[in-house]
C-alpha cells in the first residue's frame, strides 16, 4: 500500500516523465501532487496536460495560482531584486504560452487534499506561499499539523526535501494563569506527528541535480525520500529554446544554491 507524493513540477517535461516512470516501475498508482505544475521551466502545457491525463489529484501550488490571478497573488520571496526581476519574465511568459483549458484546470485546483489522516498541501495548511522549511521552530511546525488535524503533513513549495518528526510522547508548555508573573508548565500527551516535504521533481534545490519525490506506505507509515535521474541537458536546451532566462539552465546544473551566490557574475542574464 504505498503512494507516492510529487510536488514543484515547475514545466520540466523530462523530470516528471522520468519520476512517473520510476514510480511506475515500483507498482505505484496511487499518486498526489502538491502543485506549482509550471513556473520557470519550458513545458508548462505539457506538463499539465500530462498529470490531467494520468487524472493525479493535484493541490493548487503558488505559481498556479499566481498565473491565474496574477502577480498580486504571490507573496512569494526572492533572494534578490535581479532574481525577482527573472521571475516576473517567467511568470509573464507562462501566462503567454498556457492554453485556456489549462489556466481553468488550474484555477480549479483545490488547496489541500486529505486522505485518511494525511493532509497534503502545498506551501502550508495557512497559505500556498508559507515555506515549512525543515528548521523552522518545532512548536510552530507542530502547531501547522495539529491545526490540521493530521498526522502527516506533506507539503513542498520549499523544494528541499525532508522528514521531520515533531512529537511522539510528551512535551512541556507554559501557562500563564492570571498574573503576569503566575507562569506554570504543564505536560501534554501527543502522538507522532511528522511533516513530510516532497522536495521537487522539476526544480531541486537540495545541492544536487535529480529530480525527487517521496514514497509512503500506508500500511507501516515508512515514507522514503526518492531521488531520479533525468535529461537535465534536453530540459536545459529547451530553456534556451524557449528564450527564458538562461540562468534558469544553469542552476539546474550548478544547483540552486550557488545561482544567487556565485562570484562570477557574467552568468547572470539581461533579463
């Protein structure tokens, strides 16, 4: 009994073509996506078209939603002004390319999906644009799943891929009662609680180049984090193609971190 969860496909055909194909080769047909189908990369018809096809349930990501209502919608942050700059190009070329049958089916996505005692979203159970990042306070992080009212929270938007365990026992509060200085603590019982975060299929940003996704087993709660090779060259020369920023290649090869960080700057584009 295990499903697979997918997440920031971000219009990068040859990733989501190589991770449906490895969750195939495992038996796997029970599939979620946690949304942001374009974005960035050079295929965002295909894309979409591809997971209607396979009818996976899909959350509603940032850039879905983004493209559909606009800019306004996305309080998204970015690294600095030039890769803002970057992203409004990407953002105003993917509005361009997508069909209206495709900007309806994402308009229509759903927020959240929940099966049994899973919750799957995108950002956070609070916002499309809430990064759940695997540092974030364990108290806050707690309180994201138990508002929820789930065990297992799987999200991504962070496209760096984690487990994280949050409570399986007892853990200690603060209460104050009445006076400011009448504090007392007190133990409150709660079982295991996890964030699971799907990193990204079309966009890693974990230091390395493969696509990932995670693979839960409903039956034992195991959940394992996948790593897939793909064409990263066929993606990368589709971007140039496309005329999209060709930073967008590079840091797809170099890895996302160093793109904003490197100290030779001829890579950065014009645009």
């Amino acid at each position: 009994m295990n499903q697979a969860v997918i997440s920031c496909l971000h219009a990068n055909l040859p990733a989501v073509e190589a991770v449906l194909k490895d969750i195939e080769l495992q038996g796997i047909t029970n599939i979620t996506c946690l949304g942001d189908l374009v974005g960035y990369g050079p295929q965002p018809n295909e894309v979409i078209e591809l997971i209607r096809d396979k009818k996976i349930p899909t959350c509603q990501g940032c850039w879905d939603e983004d493209v559909v209502d606009g800019l306004d919608a996305c309080d998204c942050s970015y690294p600095s002004q030039l890769a803002e700059k970057r992203g409004h190009f990407a953002h105003q070329w993917t509005t361009d390319k997508l069909t209206k049958e495709n900007k309806d089916y994402l308009a229509n996505l759903p927020y959240s999906i929940r099966k049994d005692k899973c919750l799957f979203v995108h950002g956070s159970p609070n916002s499309q644009h809430e990064y759940l990042l695997p540092d974030m306070d364990a108290f806050a992080a707690l309180e994201r799943v138990e508002n929820a009212r789930a065990e297992i929270l799987f999200c991504g938007h962070t496209h760096q891929p984690y487990i994280r365990e949050l409570a399986d026992g007892s853990i200690a509060v603060k209460i104050k009662k009445g006076a400011p200085k009448d504090i007392q603590e007190k133990e409150i019982q709660l079982p295991m609680r996890r964030i699971v975060n799907a990193g990204s299929v079309g966009e890693p940003r974990h230091g390395g180049t493969k696509a990932t996704y995670v693979v839960h087993n409903e039956v034992t709660n195991e959940v394992k984090i996948r790593e897939v090779e793909y064409d990263l060259e066929l993606t990368c020369k589709a971007i140039i193609d496309a005329g999209l920023p060709p930073i967008f290649a590079w840091r797809l090869k170099n890895g996302f971190e160093f793109a904003e960080q490197a100290e030779d700057a001829s890579h950065v584009c014009e645009r």
